[in-house]
C-alpha cells in the first residue's frame, strides 16, 4: 500500500523510535504532525508540543494537528518511559506515577481524542514492548504499563471491530534510543552497559516494522510484531560478547 498523499500524528517524536518513524514516514510522502514535549527536537512537518500526562496539552495538541492536516490517517502512540530497574520494594509512587501516567493514560486520552478523527482506512499503531509479554526482575512499573498497553490495544480492536480502521502494536526489545539514559536517570555507563557486547536494534529498525504494518493492503491487518536483538531471548536472558 503507497502511503504517499496520507497524514499521520506521532507522540513522542523528538528522539529514538519516534523520530525515525517520523523520518520514515516522511520519506514516503506522508505529512506528519509530531508532538513532543521537547518541541525544538521535533523534525516534523506540524511540530507541536505535547504533554501526554496533561489533558488539555493532549487536547490542543490533536486540535492543532487535525487542523493542520484535515484529518489523520496513521497515529502512532509512541511515548512512553521506563523509570528504574530495581526491585518494587524499592518503587517509589513518583516514578510509578510518571511511568503510568505516561505510558497507560497518556495512550488512551491521545487515543480517544484522535479517534473521531481518524479517516475510514486509517491505522492506529502502538509502541509496546517484550515487557509487555513476558515479566524480567526489577522492571515492575513498565512491564505492568506495557502489558497495559497490549490490554487496551486487545479491548479496542473488540470495540472498533466491524470499522474500516487497523490497529497494530509493535513490542520491541533491545533498541538502543534514550530508553535507557531516561530509565537509569541520566547514568550514560548504567545506560550504555545495558547495550555492550550486543548488537541492539536501532530505532530505524522498529521504524521499519511500523512501516511493513502499514503498507499491508487495507484489507491485512498485522495485529503484533515482536522485535528484539538476536542475542536475546527475553528481556532478561541476553547473551553477551
Ligand atoms: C524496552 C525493552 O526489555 O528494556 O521496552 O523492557 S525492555
């Protein structure tokens, strides 16, 4: 399916897999609204500033872009966090308020407002994540927000069911992005330690499998797409150099 002429609208656009998958997008001649809270990183033909944990910011933000665009073809739920990797006894309700309030909420309030705006033959994509499938120690926040992800995902193809609009969710494993500088509060080492001796996916690589989802003919939908580095059967068996 040629995606040339089509819109879409990116959350969390301004690094790793969401900005490639803006790049990407672009490249095949889709007109893209990116949001992002860092505003000034978002390579986009409709940037625009977003805050998926605020109501009225997911608001304006789906206004701007449906005016701007005329009405969206592709939304791509993309931002989401990790905070920590430490067991739950040392949770705290801060981080699993931010990691919550990102990667549930946030997906269901852009999902909701876009909704009414999405064309017949539109595309609903979510980021999901092997933490979503399959638990590995000291991750407990995320992987409950990704199998949470997977949940409303299953729950809105029951409900959209019988309506000309696709839904795939794309679970990703090791990709290198700020994924990790984010989850480990800025520790570069503990991020960059996560990644050594592996060859991890890169963000153009999920990019990718966004992009085989969509040019399925309408009639195909790919449901999920699971995505990890070869030298890892789940997120916590990595086999290292
Ligand atoms: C990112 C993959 O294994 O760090 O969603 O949870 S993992």
């Amino acid at each position: 399916m040629n995606l040339a002429g089509k819109t879409a609208v990116v959350t969390g656009a301004s690094s790793g897999i969401g900005a490639a998958t803006v790049r990407k997008l672009r490249k095949a001649g889709v007109r893209v609204a990116g949001g992002a809270r860092r505003l000034e990183r978002v390579e986009a033909d409709v940037p625009l500033a977003l805050d998926v944990t605020d109501e009225e910011s997911s608001r304006v933000f789906v206004e701007a872009a449906v005016e701007a665009l005329g009405g969206i073809d592709i939304l791509f739920c993309n931002a989401g966090l990790a905070l920590g990797r430490v067991p739950f006894t040392e949770s705290t309700e801060a981080d699993e308020t931010t990691v919550l309030h990102t990667n549930v909420d946030g997906v269901l309030r852009i999902t909701r407002l876009a909704l009414p705006h999405i064309r017949d033959g539109g595309h609903l994509v979510f980021m999901g994540s092997i933490a979503g499938r399959q638990a590995y120690p000291h991750g407990a926040s995320y992987i409950a927000s990704k199998f949470a992800v997977r949940g409303f995902t299953y729950a809105l193809r029951e409900d959209l069911l019988g309506r000309p609009i696709r839904i795939t969710t794309v679970d990703a494993g090791l990709v290198e992005t700020e994924f990790s500088v984010v989850r480990f509060g800025g520790d570069r080492e503990k991020a960059d330690a996560v990644y050594e001796g592996i060859e991890p996916v890169t963000p153009d690589e999920v990019a990718d499998c966004v992009l085989f989802a969509l040019t399925r003919p309408p009639h195909v939908n790919i449901d999920e797409i699971v995505v990890k580095a070869l030298a890892q059967s789940s997120g916590a068996r990595v086999v290292r150099a």
